[in-house]
C-alpha cells in the first residue's frame, strides 16, 4: 500500500532537492514503513531526512533519533574497528590469527592470517557441529565453536560470505587486542568521539526509541536483478552450506526480540540510524577524519578499499567483489560514477557507502525489508542516483 501524502522530515541543503524527492518518492510507492537517510559532502551533512512509522500498525512515527537493526551494515562497523588497530601496529594482516587466538589454530587453521577473515576467504562461514538456538547469543560458545571448525574450503582459494561467523572471528581478535568487548569498543572509540550512536549489544532502555523490522515483498526477477527467496532456499536445500550459514544456530526472525538486542553479533545486530552511519563514513570519505576527529590515516583507507577478491561467492546467490571487510561495486552494479567507493549494506536494505574521490558519505537505514538477488538494495541505489546527479554526475 502506497503512502499517500506521507510528511517528510528533516533538512536538505539547497541543491539537493532531487534527493528529498527521491526519498519520498520510495514512500509514495509503498516501498517503504519508516526509514532514514543522510549524506555527507565535503564533511557537511547536505541530507538529513527521516519518515514513516516505526512499527507495522502506523502507531509509532519514525524520528530524528530512531534506530533501527541493520544487520549486516554493523560489518562495515567492525571492519574499521580492525583497520583502525592495523594503523596502531596492534594487528597484522597477513599475521596468522592464531597469533592473538591461540585456540583458533584447530583443525588445519594454525596459519590461516586475519586477511583471509576480512575478504570472506577463510573458509569459515557456517558451522558443522549442530549449535543450541542460544548459542547465538553466546559469546564464548560462537567463538569456541569457530576454533574448532574445519575450513569447508582450502583457506585463499575461493570465498564465500561469512554473513553471521565474520563477527565473532574478526571480532574475537578485535576484543584480545584491545581487552574490551565490541559494544563498548564502538561505542568508545567510534560513535562516541563523532556524538552519534551505534550500538552493538544494548540494555531496555533504548528499546522505545528501535524501530521494528517488518517484513516486506521477495522481489521477483526483473529489472533489480533475478529473484531470490532466502527462506524458500533454506527449505529446498537444508544441508546446503547457505542454509547451515543462517540456521545454525537460527538467526531468521529474531531481530525484534530483546535477546537480540541486548547480545553482540557484530555481523548482524548494530543498531543505528542514517545520520549517524553518515557521518562515521565520512571520516573515511575525508581521508580518515570528521569534525576534527580523526579515525583512521589516509593510508588505512588505501589499505581498506583494495580488491582481495571478485567473482563467484560460494555462499551469496550473486557474485561478489570484496575488500578487506569492506564491499566494492559488484560486477555490473552501480553504485555511482565512482568504482571505488566502499561500503556495506545489510539484510533488507540498510547500507552505508564512502566516495573518497568526491568526498561524499551516505547513510540509508530503514524497517521494511526487502528480500532479491543483489548486494545493496534497489532503494539505496536510486537514492545514491539522485544524490550523484544533484552533483552533476
């Protein structure tokens, strides 16, 4: 059902027009609930709008300050938490994991190096040994069971995306080297310094402030790519690694839950919303820094953005082009005139995006999930069109 007359929020510099109109445009077509969207230029926030309703029955109106799950976005999270120890001299890509987690060098692994855990090459993306539903939100016991799992493929010789194991393994090596646990690192070391919010693992006393994650429409084939049904798959292949990937323990259909949010799963479950993904974006988009806080060098972000890998990802139904925790543009996806932006987007439409060249950050956060064959959701991606082409491009 299109949202007829929906109010638009928040402020667009002049000349952005044609991005608050593309915004609202998503809603007029039904394709959105409630959602978010920011973006930087030359370290200026030119878009900062928000809409819609933070829950199914339209009682809750979405905010300035609503958050929201973004799965799989909180990886991109992650990865700078990483990048910004390699720039310490704290991590070493290329030194084996074992190096910092003993325990890990099980089953084959003694010299599989932290690189392989950021480009999705480590071979490590599900579980064999069948895990409690509680696992998931067991720390020690996600972690315990990683060191002792075999590689389903020679580590370096293929990859396939780690959509749930990549937070605990490139978390796991993250919290031995700084002693804290993720949330707090994030949260100290990231969104605190730029005042804006990102949590991963939270008490009840944000949770009216969470927008629940509502189901929306699998995209059949068609313009936006060949379709995909990520349950129906699961169904029709239960021993398939993809299925193994999502089910063991099961992740599908908890995100509203307070086990949830209150656990760390830094693959799956930050909470944000779009002025804040935004904004830690633009430190990368402005040579590693924002608002005078510095996160990463200049070199960390050359580091972070070089293709490891590109082509046929074992785990994902397209093919994937992947740099050291971060997404690069697909083989023929557009994600701007720019083919070396980075990002990540997450499971039903999230997706943050650095533009270094033209200095530009985007941050879009919704709670209408939608399900296809494609690495960032259609509605990010006509956002990214619009923001381009109000820069002429």
């Amino acid at each position: 059902m299109a949202d007829i007359g929906i109010e638009i929020q928040g402020t667009c510099s002049p000349g952005f027009e044609k991005v608050r109109d593309a915004f609202a445009w998503e809603f007029a077509q039904g394709n959105e609930l409630g959602a978010s969207l920011a973006i930087t230029l030359e370290d200026e926030m030119v878009v900062d709008l928000w809409a819609g309703h933070m829950d199914k029955e339209r009682t809750r109106p979405w905010k300035r300050d609503t958050l929201a799950n973004v799965y799989s976005t909180t990886k991109g999270i992650l990865a700078l938490a990483a990048h910004r120890l390699i720039d310490e001299g704290l991590l070493d890509l290329d030194a084996p994991v074992a190096t910092w987690w003993p325990g890990f060098a099980a089953a084959g692994k003694a010299e599989l190096p932290f690189r392989y855990l950021l480009s999705h090459q480590a071979g490590l993306a599900a579980i064999a040994k069948p895990l409690a539903p509680e696992t998931l939100f067991d720390w020690e016991g996600m972690c315990a069971a990683l060191a002792q799992q075999e590689p389903w493929w020679a580590p370096g010789t293929a990859h396939g995306y780690h959509a749930v194991t990549f937070g605990w393994l490139v978390g796991e090596v993250v919290r031995r080297i700084r002693g804290k646990r993720i949330g707090d690192i994030v949260r100290e070391e990231i969104a605190g310094p730029l005042d804006v919010e990102f949590e991963i693992g939270f008490g009840p006393e944000l949770d009216e402030r969470v927008a629940s994650l509502v189901q929306g429409p699998v995209h059949p084939p068609g313009k936006d790519g060949p379709g995909f049904d990520l349950v129906a798959e699961i169904l029709a292949h239960p021993e398939s690694l993809l299925a193994r990937t999502y089910t063991n323990p099961p992740l599908i259909g908890l995100q509203n839950r307070r086990a949830w949010r209150a656990a760390e799963i830094p693959a799956a479950n930050g909470h944000t919303n779009a002025r804040s993904l935004a904004r830690i974006y633009a430190a990368l988009a402005n040579g590693g820094e924002t608002r005078g806080v510095r996160l990463l060098s200049k070199e960390a972000i050359e580091r972070a953005r070089v293709e490891q890998v590109c082509g046929e990802d074992r785990i994902l139904p397209v093919p994937s082009r992947i740099a050291l925790g971060f997404f690069l543009p697909g083989p023929g996806e557009s994600l701007g005139p720019n083919d070396r932006v980075f990002g990540h987007g997450g499971a039903g439409g999230s997706y943050g995006q650095a533009d270094p060249e033209n200095r530009l950050s985007f941050g879009y956060v919704m709670n209408r999930m939608h399900q296809g064959a494609w690495l960032v959701d259609p509605r990010a991606r006509r956002l990214l069109r619009a923001a381009y082409a109000c820069l002429g491009m």
